[in-house]
C-alpha cells in the first residue's frame, strides 16, 4: 500500500524530522566546505606573502655578506676603509633581520582553517546539548 500524501500521525512526523534533519546536515556539510574553501584560498596568498617576504630577507641577507666580503677586499682610502664598511654591512643587515621578524611574526599569525576549526567545535557543541 502507498502512504497517502496527506498522512496524519507518529508516521509523518518521523519523517518530517528525518528530512529536516538531511537538510541541515546537507546544508551545515556545504557551509563548512565554503568556508574551508575560502581559508585555503587566504592561506595559499599568505603562503605567497611569506615566500616573498622571505625571498626578499635572504636577497638582503645575501646582499650584506657579499658587500662585506667586498668591503674586505678593496682598495680603498685606508682613512675611510672602516667607516664605509661598516655603514654598508649594517644597513643590509638591519634590512635582513626586519625582514626576517616580518616574516616570523606572519607566520606565527597563519592558522589553517581556523574558522572551519571554531564552526565545527560550535557544531558539535549544538548537537551535544540537543542530546541532553
């Protein structure tokens, strides 16, 4: 026998609920993949950020070093040999280590699909407190 569409009773609750219990799970299973879709897409641009930033303090740090091989070997003034040495040395330097921290405190801020992470801890907390 075919149920008939306009059933009353136990039978048609159950699966009212059943069916809406589908379409939240279908539809908190779509946002959670939006959102862990998006938090890639940031992560991948910071990931290029920190690449560059990196390449960037190691062309410096690269930079220093050889200005301070450099330095060592020519032939300059000896009354001013030291001064311009140093002045060169430390600039490039300086320009290495803020790049260098600029890039560790990126880094550190960088968190996988932390949101994804909160909403599904937010999920599970909702469904735990359904069942008491």
């Amino acid at each position: 026998m075919m149920a008939e569409p306009h059933a009353q009773g136990p039978g048609k609750s159950i699966l009212g609920i059943g069916q809406r219990i589908v379409t939240l799970v279908v539809e908190m299973v779509e946002t959670r993949l939006r959102l862990a879709v998006l938090e890639l897409e940031e992560e991948k641009a910071n990931l290029f950020q920190m690449l560059l930033m990196l390449g960037l303090t190691m062309l410096f740090a690269a930079f220093g070093l050889m200005s301070l091989m450099v330095l060592v070997i020519w032939a300059i003034d000896p009354q001013y040999r030291l001064n311009a040495m140093i002045a060169t040395t430390v600039v490039l330097l300086l320009a290495a280590l803020i790049g260098g921290i600029w890039t560790l405190r990126k880094a550190r801020r960088s968190t996988l699909l932390r949101h994804t992470r909160k909403e599904l801890a937010n999920d599970r907390e909702l469904l735990e407190d359904e069942r008491s």
